[in-house]
C-alpha cells in the first residue's frame, strides 16, 4: 500500500516550526468536532500532535473526517500554525497543523479500552491486549528508558575493555536453589536441557579462558513464585574480571550506574557510594537492602532489660536472642486497631507478637509497664530517642527473625505517614557487604549458600570455613538503591580445593560433585586466577528509574503472577506428535 510516509513526528514541532509543510504518520487518539473546527489529536512513539480542520474553508475535507475513529492509522499533511490556546501541559502545546490532507492508511476495531495514561482498567484486560496497552505514553516512555539503558551498558563496559559474550541458554541443569525451567531433548531421549538461572559458570570459565574481561546482557529463567517484582523470565547485565578485588567491582559499578543516572535523568550521583556490612544494616535498619531516604533507625535494648522480671524479655535473653525496637515518630496517637493492623503484619513476618510503648504528654501508656520497672522504662525511652507523642514498637526473638519483623514495620510507618511519598523521587544509593557465607538448614542437616556456592570466603575468614563455617563471611557485595536490591557479586572461589570443601558443606558427596559439576572442577585445575563480578538486574534497574512499582511495567510482554501470558494464551498444551517425538507422555491426572 502507498502513503505519504513521514517528514516529522508527532513530539518534535514546536512555535519554531510555524508556516513549515509537514506529513504526519500515527494512530488518532480523539476526533473532536466542535462546529466551527474539527480537532484530531495524532499520536506516534514521539509524542502527540493536535490536527485541526475549519469545515468552511475545506467541507470535503471535514466530511470525510467523519470516517475517522480512534486508533485508525492515518496519514496526514498540513501546515504548521500556533494555537490560539495553548496547552502548556504538552511539549507540541503551543502549535497544531493545519490540515490539507489526510488518508486513512488502516482501520481499527473499537479497542477494549481507551488508549491513555490514566487507565481505570484492571491488568488482566491490559496484558491480554498487550499490543494496545505498549501504545500507552507511559509505557512506550519506561521502554525509551530500557533502550538508553541498553545503549549505556555497551558503551560503558566497551570503554573499559569488556568483551561481550553470548553465553548458551541450553545447559545442564544444576539443581541448586531456585527450580530449573527443563527442555527435553528430542535427539538423546530421556535427556533434559535446562534454561539458565544465570550465566554464572560459563562467565567464571571464560575468565579460566583467558578472557579477563566479559560482559553481557543476560537472559535468564527460574521456575519460581511470581510477585510484583520477580517474572519468570528476567534481565540481567552479567559483569566478570579476572584479577580484581572486590573494591574494583565496586569501583567499575559505581562509574556505571554514575554515568547511567547522568544520560537517563540528567542527575548527579555522588561516588562512592556508602558501604555497610550485612550486621549493620539488620541491626539499624533491619534489612540486608535498607532504604536508607530516611531515619527511623532501630535501637538495640537488650542490654537495658539483663535481669528484667518480664519472662517474654527474659526467655529471649536467655536463649541469646535480641530485644529490638522501632520508635515511630509522632504516632502515639495511633489507635489500639492500627496497632493491632501492625501486630498482624509483625505475624506475618514470623513474630510471636507486638509489644508497644506510647509516650503522650509525659506519660507511658503500655500493656507491658506494669511488668518493667521504671528504671528499665527509662533506659528505654532513653536508648531509643523516645519523645513526646511518640511510639515504640518492640520485637523479641532470635536476632535476625526480630530485625526483620522490625524493618518490615519500618517500612509500613514509613507509608502510612507517607514519608515515602516524600521521598520519591530521592535515589539513595549504598552497598550492602560482608553477607554472612552460608546458614544451617536444620530441615535438610546441611548448610545451604546465602549467595551461591562459588562465592569466596572473606580471606580473613578462610580458617573459619573450614572450622567454624557458620560464622564465616562472604567476600560478597549487594547494590541497594531505594531499598531494593538492583544487583548483587561477589570475589569468586579459584582454587579447587576450596571448591570441593564448598561443596561438600552444601552436603554434595564426591560423586554429586564430578556429576553436577565436575567439568567446573576440571577447569579449576587448570590455572584459574583469582576473579570477581556482578549481575545487575535490569529490570528492577528500569524500574527504578522509571519510579514503578511493578515489573510488568517495563517488560514488553510479562507473565501473571501464576506464569501465564493471557495475551498468546501459554503455557499452553502441545500435541500428542510432539510428545511422542521427544519421548514423552503425560500422566493421567487421579
């Protein structure tokens, strides 16, 4: 089909523009007739564009926009002009063309909904008409930033001699964590590939490989429940150097999100970032990912309650666990249901229970006073910063279970008093460092990775790996911004001694090693140098500039919460031919 295709977009015209011959090519967003003029708001990737035709000067023209609809493709050529009222809220709102022409290039259904930013439409309709929803401004806007994003990361890593490689996404399957996504092979039946949860042994074989320096924009895939910010399929910008220290990975990181902040939000960011080890941020915040845009620090009072009477107080101290609390700024005035609404989210995070202290004109308020003495009550108000009008809210359990419970109530006073809104658009950066290396999982007797089981040990703690393991740390580094983790590395295992006795902490027994492993061992046999990385999440990354919420937003083609993609209909049922060709058959359901 022939159209007059386009010498300017829809974004682009401005007062500067006035008397030029444009063509315009997009959707229409609105037809208004208003008697005296007709109005057509034409819309492309760029931007919106107001068309206008005046009936007297041109009746065949404003009779055949009588055939125009939303979302026809059109189109159309005119002059130039400035508005008589203009529209400040647009960028092309001080201008409008002119219409001489028009023709309609294809026709559109009525869409299921409007074409607009302020959708009042619920998510099951927008992503099973995906293709509608991404003409949305906002969404075209989050996928401009993914594009800068992309553009940064090859021009970055390129000026740091980084080699892009391809990694495969047929591999073996490494049961390890998260559930595998399984391909079964159609030529070696019975044989499964696996998608990759990460390029992780491949890029730490690349650096054995002489490669030194690899970078890649990573698709990977783990078969796991899906929240907010999680999909099954994700991105990620996949780092690895051959002799670096932890502080250079960091150092590299940090120039690139500093660059990537300047090109996309044309804002400064301050290098370096701070850095705090994983005890500190749970102790003050209660969080190994703190948002750290605010206050609302924790206070350890353990020491203050040594000999207390109160036997919730005294069973934790006695079982080594800790007394923390969060002071709520300005919310003594909080009614017994919204603590009660605290208490049920404090459950939720595993706590047995809230206690509470209000301090209001002077006076403690707490159904635990009367179990403390007023010097214990005291020490509190004192630890804690407690004034007027304020409100403690105390946890007592095993250490980590009563930070955590604390940092989610943290975060709960910081919305409801909306400080986050006051904050918004702030960007915190820090990183989180010296993670501890692995925890005991009394269910399955054995250690399991807080990281991945190829990270290093802290060098100072080598000794500790091998005699008192759970108190060894990690030479591990999280990225947080806004208290969300947007990437995470670590100082990799190079020798492969140290690797077989990672392994067999993890309770894999030397023939689950050669199995799952034993080409990596191998390849540590072979002069491995000592070598570190990252992987950034790209997609939390993109969230974060874009000031979303929710992953769908700027994914073009998500899943649900429960792995489906309502708009092509999979996963879906496949043909019992293609079943018998890889070896298939599925079992009968009882």
């Amino acid at each position: 089909m022939h159209f007059k295709k386009r010498n300017a977009n829809c974004g682009e015209l401005r007062k500067e523009n006035t008397n030029k011959e444009v063509i315009l090519n997009g959707w229409v967003q609105t037809v208004r007739d208003m008697g005296g003029l007709i109005f057509i708001d034409l819309r492309d990737r760029w931007g919106l564009t107001q068309l206008v035709i005046e009936p007297e000067t041109n009746p065949e023209l404003a009779a055949k926009s009588k055939e125009l609809k939303s979302e026809y493709v059109i189109w159309a050529e005119g002059k130039v002009r400035e508005r008589e009222n203009p529209n400040s809220k647009m960028p092309t709102g001080l201008i409008e063309v002119l219409l001489k022409d028009f023709e309609i290039i294809n026709k559109s259904e009525l869409p299921p909904f409007e074409i607009i930013d302020d959708l009042d439409t619920n998510e099951e309709s927008r992503l099973k008409y995906r293709f509608l929803d991404l003409r949305r401004p906002t969404l075209q806007g989050n996928f401009d930033i993914r594009n800068k994003l992309y553009q940064v990361t090859h021009q970055y890593f390129a000026k740091h001699n980084f080699y892009e490689v391809e990694t495969p996404i047929l591999m073996k399957s490494t049961p390890e964590g998260a559930r595998d996504f399984l391909v079964p092979s159609r030529i070696n039946k019975g044989k499964f590939y696996a998608l990759p949860q990460s390029p992780q042994l491949y890029k730490q074989i690349l650096m054995i490989s002489g490669f030194e320096r690899y970078v890649q924009i990573a698709k990977c895939f783990r078969d796991e429940d899906l929240r907010s910010d999680r999909q099954p399929e994700f991105t990620q910008i996949d780092v690895e150097m051959s002799f670096a220290n932890a502080d250079e990975v960091l150092e590299l990181t940090e120039g690139f999100f500093k660059m990537l902040w300047k090109d996309v939000l044309n804002m400064d960011i301050q290098t370096p970032f701070l850095r705090m080890t994983y005890e500190e941020a749970m102790m003050r915040f209660g969080s190994d990912k703190p948002d750290l845009r605010f206050g609302l620090e924790l206070s350890d009072i353990t020491k203050h309650l040594q000999g207390t009477d109160f036997k919730v107080f005294s069973d934790t101290i006695e079982s080594k666990g800790i007394i923390s609390c969060l002071n709520a700024k300005a919310c003594a005035s909080y009614s017994r249901k919204n603590i009660d609404d605290l208490t049920e989210l404090a459950k939720k995070y595993g706590a047995k229970g809230l206690a509470w202290i209000k301090f209001a004109d002077g006076k403690v308020n707490s159904p635990i006073s009367k179990f403390l003495t007023e010097e214990e009550i005291s020490n509190i108000l004192k630890e804690t910063g407690a004034e007027n009008g304020d409100l403690l809210l105390i946890v007592s359990d095993k250490k980590y279970k009563a930070l955590t419970v604390l940092g989610a109530l943290r975060l709960e006073i910081a919305r409801r008093e909306k400080i986050l809104e006051q904050v918004k658009n702030q960007f915190s950066f820090s990183w989180v460092v010296d993670f501890p290396l692995l925890e005991f999982d009394e269910e399955d007797n054995r250690f399991v990775a807080l990281h991945h089981p190829f990270t290093s040990p802290l060098e100072q703690d080598l000794n500790l790996f091998y005699e008192k393991p759970e108190i060894a740390r990690a030479n591990a580094y999280d990225i947080v911004v806004n208290g969300a983790e947007l990437g995470g590395g670590s100082i990799r295992i190079h020798q492969r001694e140290i690797q077989e006795q990672m392994f067999k902490l993890l309770g894999l027994s030397k023939e689950e090693q050669i199995s799952k492993f034993g080409y990596f061992l191998d390849a540590l046999k072979y002069g491995a140098p000592p070598h570190g990385g990252i992987a950034l999440g790209l997609d939390r990354i993109v969230m974060t500039l874009c000031g979303t919420e929710n992953i769908r937003d700027v994914i073009a083609f998500p899943k649900t919460t429960s792995g489906l993609s309502l708009m092509d209909g999979c996963p879906s049922q496949v043909e019992k031919k293609q079943l018998n060709e890889l070896g298939l058959r599925l079992l009968k359901e009882d």
